[in-house]
C-alpha cells in the first residue's frame, strides 16, 4: 500500500527539481549571453603591474568577438603580462590585438632577460597552447639573444 504522504513528498520533490533545473538554465543561458569586455580587462590588467610599462594597442574587434575568443585572448595576454613581470624581469612589454582577413593575432613582446638556450615550456604556456588549439588556433614565441620574449597567438577567421 502506498502511502499518501510519501506520494506528496515525491510531487514536491518533483516540482522543486523542475524549479532548480530551470534556475540553472537561466544562469548558463544568461552566462552565455554576457561579454567580455576585453579591452576593459586588458586596461585593468595593465594597471596590475604598477612596476611594468604595458603599451596596449587593441582592436575594437576584440569586444565584439565570440565570448571564448575574447576570454581566451585577455587569459593569454594575463598569463604573457605576469610572466614577463615575475620570470623576465621586464620594465616594459607591448601588447597588440589585431584582426585582419585571416583571422585574429595577439602578440604580446618585452624586454626582459628572455630565455638563455633550450626552452621547455612550462605551464602557463603550455595552457596557452591548449586554449588556443581548442578553438582552432596556434601559438608560438620566442627569446631573442639579447634577452626579451615574443609570443605571437592566432585565431583563424573562421572563429571570429
């Protein structure tokens, strides 16, 4: 025999699943939805490093793109900033974001110590490697003899 209360207890159950389902298509839905405003974070992070000179030149592209392009370009531009300031000892780096008809470019240079013989890639790039192959893009860089490391990431026109 059922009982009457149990049957209650599972419809309220029910009707609170359906509830918490349709809160949570809200939230993704809306998440979605909403921009990076990736020249705004690029700002920020060029105020982050009080000891380091960041020269942006950004395309206003770059607020208009597809949400994960924008994310994935302010994420690598972070991760390049912060290493040119903690492991390359640099007073000055150059940050450029582009768009052309092959699609979208960011390169980010500085003059700090760069890199003395083989590299192997840490994390950071490593992690840059991943975002970026995960939309279709590449990343590559490089320390010049007289110190500085260049990253250069490309994103075809296809995810623009």
């Amino acid at each position: 025999m059922v009982d009457g209360r149990a049957v209650g207890h599972v419809e309220q159950s029910r009707e609170l699943a359906k509830t918490v389902l349709g809160d949570i298509r809200d939230v993704v839905s809306k998440t979605r939805e909403s921009r990076v405003h990736a020249s705004a974070e690029l700002q920020r992070l060029a105020l982050a490093f009080p000891d380091l000179e960041v020269d942006l030149a950004v395309t206003d592209r770059l607020d208009t793109a597809p949400r994960e392009l924008a994310e994935a370009v302010v994420r690598i531009a972070q991760e390049a900033v912060a290493n040119a300031a903690q492991h390359g000892r640099a007073s000055r780096v150059w940050v450029s974001a582009s768009a052309d008809e092959t699609g979208f470019r960011l390169t980010v240079r500085d003059d700090g110590q760069g890199l003395a013989g083989a590299m192997v890639p840490g994390n950071g790039l490593v992690g840059m490697r991943e975002r970026l192959q995960a939309l279709g893009g590449t990343v590559d860089w490089d320390s010049g003899p007289d110190g500085g490391f260049a990253l250069t990431a490309h994103i075809p026109i296809e995810r623009i």
